[in-house]
C-alpha cells in the first residue's frame, strides 16, 4: 500500500504581480513584466514598491520594565517615542532621550514628572486644545509633580541635578499649559541653582551629562529674553568664562557651532541691554568702550556666518543625513537674525543706510531659509490634529521678529504666512504661533497694500508701548485686544 507523501510547506510569497499572486503562482518578477504573464496573454500590472516609513504608533507600552502603573508606562513610552523627538528637533537629542531615560529609571521624582509631561503633552496635541491653562485636571497633574519634588528635596538623597532637571521639566509643564510666566518663574530657578552648581560642584559641571543640561538652559534663558523684552539673560557667559571667546575658523562639531553662536546671542543681548540708556544719544557722547564691543560683535558676527555657511555646504553634500542639515540650516538662520538685531541697533546711531539694507537682506534671505526648513519637515512628524510643541527652535521669534522690524509689505506679508502655516511647531517653548500671527496682524495698517514696494512703518513703532511691555507675547496680545475692544483708533493714538 502506498503512503500518501505529506504536501511541503512552502512559505506564501508576498510579493511579485497582482496578477500571479491572483492566479496562486509563483511570479518570476522580471522587470518590467512578468514573463508568466506575457507568455500565457494575461496583463501585468508590475510590482508595487514597499514604502519604507515606520506606522504610526497608537499603542504606547514600555519595552522595558519600570515601576509605575501600566497607566504610567505607557506615557513614558509615550514620551520616548514622541515628546522627546519634538523637544529635540532641530538639536542634539541627546539630553532628551537619553539621558532622560537613564535617570528617570534610578529617580522616581524625575520619573513621575515625565508622567506628567507626557500626560499634558497628549492633551496638548488633541484637536481643539488651543490652551490648556484653567483645567483643574492640569492643575492637579503640575501640583502633585511640585509636591514630589519638594518631598526629594527635604530627604537625603537630595540632589542638584535632580532639582535642575525638573525645573527644566516644570519649566515646560508651564509652557504646555500657555503660562508663560510661570514658566520664566522655573527657567529662573534652574539657572540661579545652576550658576550656583559651577561655583560649589566645579567638578560635576565638567560631566558630559552636565554639559548637555548647560547648553539647553543657556539656550532657554536667550528664548526667555526674546520673549520678553525686559528680561535681561540670568547667565552671562563671557563674564563666567573670564576671557572674551572668539569664532573659530572652523568648527569641529555641530555642538561647537551651536554653542558658539549661544555664546554670540548672549553676548549680544547683553550688550544691548547695558547700552539701553545711550540708545538716544549721538556716536560721539556714547561711551568708547561700548563703541568698541559693538565694533568686535560686528566682526564675530560676520565670522559666525561665514562659518556656519561653510558648515552648512560642507553638510549638504551628506544628502542622506537630513537631520544634521537641519541642525545647521537653523544656526544659519538664527546666526543671520542676531546679525540683523546689531546692525538694526548700529543703525540708530549711524547715517549710514548700507546698515539698513544688510539688515534687510538678511530678513529676505533668512525667510527664505525657514522656507527651505519647514519643507525639509517629513509629513510623518505633522499630527492629525496639526499641532507640535518644540522647545527651542526660535523659529515662531524670529518670523516675529521679522514681522516687527521690516519696513517692507512683500517680507511683512511672507513672515506673517510662515507664522500662520508654521508646520514644524504650533508652540515653540514660550512662543505660540496662532498668538504671534494675532498680534502682527492687529498692528497692520488697514491700508497696507500688499504688492506695494514703497517703505511702511515698523510694526513696532505702529505698536509702541504694547509690544515693548513687560509680559511678553502674552501681555501685547491682551492689551491689542483691550483696545480693539475700546475702539481701533486707540491703538493709533497710543502709537502716535
């Protein structure tokens, strides 16, 4: 009797043909038709190509184990997967995913304040959450995350570090939530407890880990003095490193790129503030040695963007790596825009109408590469709800910025539709776009002609007195709409 011989498994193929695949054979996948479909009569439709693009994830589970609740660990992974690459974007990712993630393992303070971020965060992203201040479910998240802090600070194990990382963490909690200076009030805290760590740890402070957490608040304490222009910069970083740096002719890193121009900003705004009170002086009553600062900035700042630009040729022949392209492309950007602010300031005390058109151009030239960065952004990074929150980009401030300075209608009229399409982030750290772009457009004169050449007045000086005021962004928002509110021939009166 014959045995009946077991049929062998073969594993389905998963490619080839529609046609073939249909029909249950095996396709040969010749290029560019089949040779089982053209020799038998039949259409071959071709082969669909893979797209290589990682789904969306829409279940957050930890891969490895930490205590907490599952509720817990899904926003931890959560934030892993998602908070930390938005908190990172454009920069060095490593403070954000790492380091984060290491200590929040060993403590539980920081543990639970990621919770809380991650929580916020998705409640941010939700269609419909313009501001997610005055909920009492936020409220408790953001208390219950101070009052575990101040239970570690009062224990033994009581560390700085700890402290500084959940200020930075609080610091964005504030933000999520649109309190802008509740937030200041926390980056105020970290940066006191930090300049107090480099006199009594100096050992500690030379970690990398600890480098990671100085160049982030060094980053923020600039956005915070963007932001409100009263706000002189807590750090002074020449005066702490005790010698007066200057721009290389070439940068080793991008992370030496992103800490000299930080080291440029501060400098600037520091500058400018001290010089506040000779802002309506003649060149000649001003005193020499703030001459001869604003001459050296000039300098380095011309150095600054040759270097940065050559960084940024040298980086676009890496056509697969996308994201350090980014990285540079935005320090050439906010390298052009601090440029602008100085030769802006140099304008006032000069006749010299070349000053005027370099800041111009670089406004033109800086629109066009925040152009060319937002349509580098992969659409994978856009929410369904189109909404993002990143930390530090100062992109929202300087179109801003722009908006404030310009005298002309074609670059008011581009800034203003970069803020309102701003596609990598609806809220950058302190700056909130739909806010920005309220405020810009409440201060265009109602007989502003778009098509038209001819020289407009500032914004800022159509808005004197409201967009120079303490609070920042938040408080010119309020006061444009008390006036708008009394009548628009206020704000006219104000300005006059």
């Amino acid at each position: 009797m014959l045995t009946k011989r077991p049929r062998r498994s073969m594993p389905k193929v998963r490619t080839g043909c529609s046609t073939c695949r249909t029909r249950r054979i095996k396709c040969d996948e010749q290029r560019p038709e089949c040779r089982k479909c053209v020799s038998t009569g039949r259409n071959c439709p071709g082969y669909l190509v893979p797209i290589h693009q990682p789904p969306a994830i829409t279940i957050y589970n930890i891969p490895f184990k930490v205590p907490g609740s599952r509720s817990d660990r899904e926003l931890l992974h959560f934030y892993h997967c998602k908070a930390s690459e938005s908190l990172s974007r454009f920069s060095d990712s490593t403070l954000w995913i790492d380091f984060m993630m290491q200590r929040m393992q060993h403590q539980p303070v920081i543990r639970n304040a990621l919770v809380a971020l991650s929580s916020l965060y998705k409640d941010f992203l939700q269609p419909g959450r313009s501001c997610l201040s005055g909920s009492p479910q936020h409220i408790v998240i953001i208390t219950k995350a101070h009052k575990q802090l101040r239970t570690h600070l009062l224990s033994r194990d009581a560390s700085p570090e700890v402290a500084l990382i959940c200020s930075l963490i609080f610091y964005i909690l504030e933000c999520l939530v649109g309190n802008s200076q509740q937030a200041i009030w926390h980056l105020d805290q970290g940066l006191i407890l930090l300049q107090r760590c480099q006199r009594e740890y100096p050992g500690a402070v030379s970690a990398p880990e600890f480098g990671h957490l100085m160049a982030v608040f060094s980053r923020l304490d600039i956005h915070a003095s963007i932001f409100d222009s009263e706000r002189v910069p807590v750090l002074n970083i020449v005066k702490s490193l005790g010698f007066l740096p200057t721009v290389p002719d070439a940068f080793v890193d991008l992370s030496d790129a992103e800490q000299s121009l930080t080291v440029m900003e501060n400098r600037l705004m520091h500058h400018i503030i001290s010089s506040l009170e000779h802002r309506e002086k003649a060149e000649e009553e001003i005193p020499s040695d703030i001459i001869q600062e604003r001459h050296q900035l000039k300098i380095q700042f011309q150095r600054l963007e040759c270097v940065i630009e050559n960084l940024l040729l040298a980086v676009q022949e890496e056509a697969q790596n996308l994201q350090r392209q980014q990285r540079v492309l935005l320090l050439h950007i906010q390298a052009m825009i601090f440029h602008a602010a100085l030769l802006e300031n140099l304008c006032l005390y000069s006749d010299n109408t070349n000053l005027t058109i370099d800041a111009n151009r670089r406004f033109h030239l800086a629109l066009s590469k925040i152009k060319t960065l937002l349509s580098s952004c992969p659409e994978s990074h856009s929410t369904s709800s189109n909404r993002e929150f990143t930390l530090s980009t100062n992109i929202i401030a300087v179109l801003y910025y722009i908006c404030m300075k310009t005298k002309n209608h074609r670059i008011l009229k581009t800034a203003l539709s970069l803020i309102q399409g701003c596609s990598v982030s609806t809220r950058d750290g302190l700056w909130d776009a739909s806010t920005a772009a309220s405020v810009v457009q409440s201060l265009v004169p109602c007989d502003s002609h778009e098509d038209d050449n001819s020289e407009m007045i500032k914004l800022e000086d159509v808005g004197a007195g409201i967009v120079d005021t303490s609070g920042g962004l938040e408080e010119a928002f309020r006061l444009l709409r008390i006036m708008e509110s009394s009548g628009p021939e206020i704000i006219n009166i104000e300005a006059a």
